[in-house]
C-alpha cells in the first residue's frame, strides 16, 4: 500500500526538485533517514579525518567486508551499516567525509573514543555536544535545501541511533581521571545521564521524535579489562560492570520519563548486556569458538591494544577467521557479532529490545 502512495509522491517531489534545480533530494513520504551518534562501536571513520591516535585505518581493519581499512574499529561492518541494510537504505556516510554534502540519507557523527563527557578523551575525540552541534549544522543545510516543511517532514521520520557512554566509564580505569575521582559512582553516572538527557532533549526540539539506543556492554569483561585483570579468576573487572549495570538502569529509568513528558517521543532501547554476556559466556551457542579472547591483539586475552602494529608496539596475533571470534581487537566485537546484534536491535522481541525494535521505528 505505501509504494504507490510514495512513488505519487517521489514524483511529485521529484518535478518540484528539478523546477528548483535542486540535485538528488528526491524523496517518499515514508522516507526515513537515519542520524546516527556515538562512539567506535559506530564510528564509519570520522576519526580519520580527525587530529587523533583513536584510529583505524590501517590492516587488518577492515579486512573481512570492505578489503580496505575504512576507519571503523572491526573486521567488517557496525552496527549501523547492518542497520541501513535492513532499512533499505544505503551505507550511511562519515559526516566528516570530504564532500559529502547530501544528507536526505541523514548522517554519521559517531567518533571513536567519545564520551558523553566533554572532559572523555577531550583533544582526541569529537565529542557528543559537539557530534549534536554538526547535525544542527546539517539540519540548517536541509532547511535551507528543501525548505521548511520537507525538512521538518524529515527530522521527524528519522531514527536517531546511539552508542554512547562506554569511554565515559572505561577511561577512569586506564588513566587519572579527576572528574570520576572527586566525584561519588552515583554521581558520576548522574552526570552522564544528565548530559545526555540534554542532547536527546535537544534533537527532539530540532524535531527528531525516534530515538534508538544501544546500551552499554559488560565492558568490565572486554579483553581489554581481562588483560589488566590477571589476577582474577573470572577475569572481569566487577567493578565496571557495576558502573554499567547502573548506568544502563538510570537511561532506561530516563528514557520511561521522556517518553511520558515530550509528546510523539517514541524510543528503542536495546539490551546489549544480556545479548553480549550470553555470546562471551556460551560463544558456541551462537556460532562462535572464542568468546573471551580477541582475534586480534598480544598478551593475556590478546588484550593489549596492539591490534595493527600501529600503536606504538608492533608485536601482534591475528586469528584465521575473525566471524569464529566474539571480539575482533581488545575492545571491539568482531563483524559476525555486530550482524548477530544489529538483527536483534532490528527485529528482536521485548525482552531485548524495549518497548519497540527499529523495525517498528522505521515503519512508524
Ligand atoms: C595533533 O595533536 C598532537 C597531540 O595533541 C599535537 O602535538 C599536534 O601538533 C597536532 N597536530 C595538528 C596538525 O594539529
Ligand atoms: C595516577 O595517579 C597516581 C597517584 O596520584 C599515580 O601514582 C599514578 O602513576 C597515576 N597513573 C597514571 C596512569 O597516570
Ligand atoms: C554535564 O557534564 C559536566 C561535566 O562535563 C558536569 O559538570 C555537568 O554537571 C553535567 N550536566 C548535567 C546536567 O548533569
Ligand atoms: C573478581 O571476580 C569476583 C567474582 O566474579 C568479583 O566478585 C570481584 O569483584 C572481582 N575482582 C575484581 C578486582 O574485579
Ligand atoms: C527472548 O524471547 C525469545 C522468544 O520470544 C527467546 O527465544 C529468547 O531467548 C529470549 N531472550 C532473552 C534474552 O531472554
């Protein structure tokens, strides 16, 4: 029913675009793009663009899909890109990206190593507030090329998907960090709750109304954190994982309260820490050998972030086959991992993914 409805308006659209002689914004009635914001587990390669050591443009990333390091921290695809996939939407584009001009598709501001926090790898990274101030940059671009209406018709048809906050809660357990020092756990976490209550807040003012997120992962039990924890049996670092717990019960407790004040507000929370345990705990299950140690890196776990050789340390392993691995580099999961999660994210049932999947969300 909605194909010849939209394909009346496409042409429609399309005879208005060509009098205005504006190039490729054709578009449906239910076209739905997709913003995305976050950190490495979404990050297409903004970070090469960037004054950063928070990359990955270098073999063997990349070399399961594309045959090319193209930024993103994994063998193969994010998240994301399984995301616009399954949406019928093309490979969503780094905002940073030379060029890249268009963004009826929407956009990519995701960075590696960013936090909620400004203070969260500040200097390295592109941070949220600073990820929210480029699409509202993109959003005056697509008011001015479409004009109002169309654009507002837009922004408030897109899915708006996060990964953000891992780095916030990581980074106090590998360097000094003053602000989660002289601060209490409760509070720190209050305070990356409520600067992200404020982006969420600020996209649904600029007319975004479909929201998705990611929770956050056991990282407590990265390669990564199991290589720094030698000494213990179950290898995971407890006490991040607490930090986690309570943050991911603090967004979904936020989340419930948005969806009651802001009128249209509709949300996807997807429960990473169940869906990840479960891979990292019984990998066979799902079609994994490793569960536990990277594919791709040196030491205990091959948990030492060496993954490339361009660290700093060339010393490094590589596995034979990434998609046997849950991760593919101490903090990164593998590309099999990712599709096995982004299916869940899209289609999965209540019990992962909360109170509806992005399915839902695109076809609302
Ligand atoms: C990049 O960052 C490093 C470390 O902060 C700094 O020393 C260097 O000057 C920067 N380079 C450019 C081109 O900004
Ligand atoms: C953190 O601070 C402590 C004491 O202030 C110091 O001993 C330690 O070397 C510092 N660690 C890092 C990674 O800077
Ligand atoms: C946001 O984070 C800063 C630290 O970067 C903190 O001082 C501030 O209180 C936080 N804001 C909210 C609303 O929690
Ligand atoms: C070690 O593992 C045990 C059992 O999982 C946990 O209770 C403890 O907090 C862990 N210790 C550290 C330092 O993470
Ligand atoms: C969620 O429910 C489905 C069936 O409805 C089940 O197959 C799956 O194992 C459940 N997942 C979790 C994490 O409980």
């Amino acid at each position: 029913m909605a194909t010849s409805r939209s394909s009346f308006h496409f042409c429609v659209f399309f005879c208005y675009a060509i009098l205005v002689n504006i190039p490729s914004t054709c578009f449906g009635d239910d076209h739905v793009a997709l913003f995305v914001f976050g950190d490495s587990l979404f990050d297409p390669g903004n970070n090469n663009y960037i004054n950063t050591t928070a990359r990955a443009n270098f073999w063997p990333y990349g070399e399961t899909f594309f045959k090319y390091p193209t930024g993103r921290f994994s063998d193969g695809r994010l998240i994301p890109d399984f995301i616009a996939e399954y949406a019928k939407r093309p490979l969503i584009p780094p905002y940073k990206q030379p060029g890249n001009h268009h963004f009826i598709n929407g956009v990519n501001f995701a960075s590696a190593g960013a936090g909620v926090l400004v203070e969260t790898n500040q200097g390295f990274v592109i941070d949220l507030k600073r990820q929210l101030n480029y699409f509202k940059h993109v959003e005056r671009l697509l008011r001015e090329q479409l004009g109002d209406k169309e654009a507002s018709k837009l922004l408030s048809r897109a899915v708006y998907l996060f990964s953000i906050g891992a780095n916030d809660y990581v980074n106090p357990f590998l360097i000094n960090s003053t602000l989660f020092q002289s601060n209490s756990q409760q509070e720190y976490v209050e305070m990356v709750i409520g600067n992200l209550t404020a982006v969420i807040k600020e996209i649904y003012k600029e007319g975004g109304r479909k929201f998705g997120f990611f929770s956050l992962s056991p990282l407590g039990c990265l390669p990564l954190m199991r290589a720094l924890n030698p000494g213990n049996s179950s290898g995971c670092v407890e006490e991040l994982n607490d930090l986690v717990k309570l943050h991911n019960y603090a967004v979904s407790q936020v989340l419930q309260k948005l969806e009651k004040q802001l009128k249209g507000f509709i949300y996807s929370n997807f429960d990473s820490y169940t869906s990840s345990s479960e891979r990292t705990d019984n990998p066979s299950r799902y079609g994994f050998k490793e569960g536990k140690s990277a594919c791709c890196g040196w030491g205990p776990y091959r948990g030492i972030n060496s993954c490339g050789g361009k660290r700093g340390m060339e010393e490094y392993l590589l596995c034979h086959n990434p998609s046997e691995y849950v991760f593919f580099d101490p903090s990164h999961p593998s590309e099999m991992f990712n599709q096995q999660l982004a299916k869940l994210m899209w289609s999965g049932t209540p019990n992962t993914t909360w109170p509806y999947n992005l399915k839902a969300l695109f076809e609302v």
